[in-house]
C-alpha cells in the first residue's frame, strides 16, 4: 500500500520500476524458507534452530545473488534497486523476527 502510493505519487525517484518484481521475490522466498523449515522441523523437532538459521542463510545468499545479478546485468538505477531491495529485506526479515518472538513467547512461560 504504501509503496503503491509512493509509485503514484513520486513516480521514478523513489520507488523502482521492478519493486513489485522484488516483492514478490520476498514473498516467494519467505513461502519457500517456511516449508523448508516447516518440513525439517517435522523430520527432527530437536534441531529447529538448525532449520531455522540455515534457512535464513538460504534466503540471505538468494537475495544477495539477485542483488549481484541485477548490477551485473542492467546498469540503469543500481542503488535505486539496492536500496528498494533492502527495504523489502529487512520488513520481510523483522515480520519473521516479529512473529517467531510471539510464537515462542508462550513456550518460554510454560518452562518457568
């Protein structure tokens, strides 16, 4: 929504033109990191930070990966992409920080 009205509103100077390519990057990524971690998690419950870190790590390298192959490929609003790209990241990365905080803060209770 917002990036939406800031496309309106500021055109070009703010929001890139592949955004909406970058947000549903993240959201693919984020679908495919859950049900990694969904399904090593349902293979072996005790190494849930395993799954969890190494997911994270997976989406880390992709991300950095797309970051790479843009610069190398198009040479047109490099750091206007970077930046875009960087907002999604850590709203994507501080929802998931977000709510595993609040899915685990009832499990830390039952243990005292």
């Amino acid at each position: 929504m917002i990036t939406a009205a800031l496309a309106y509103y500021t055109g070009n100077q703010l929001v890139h033109t592949y955004v909406w390519y970058i947000f549903g990057f993240f959201v693919l990524v984020t679908a495919l990191t859950f049900y990694i971690s969904r399904l090593g998690v349902s293979y072996d419950s005790d190494n849930f930070q395993l799954y969890y870190f190494g997911s994270m790590g997976f989406r880390m390298i992709l991300s950095i990966a797309v970051i790479f192959i843009y610069v190398y490929l198009f040479s047109e609003n490099e750091l206007q992409f970077v930046l875009n790209f960087f907002v999604f990241y850590f709203l994507f990365t501080g929802f998931e920080i977000y709510s595993l905080l609040a899915n685990l803060r009832p499990n830390l209770k039952r243990q005292d």
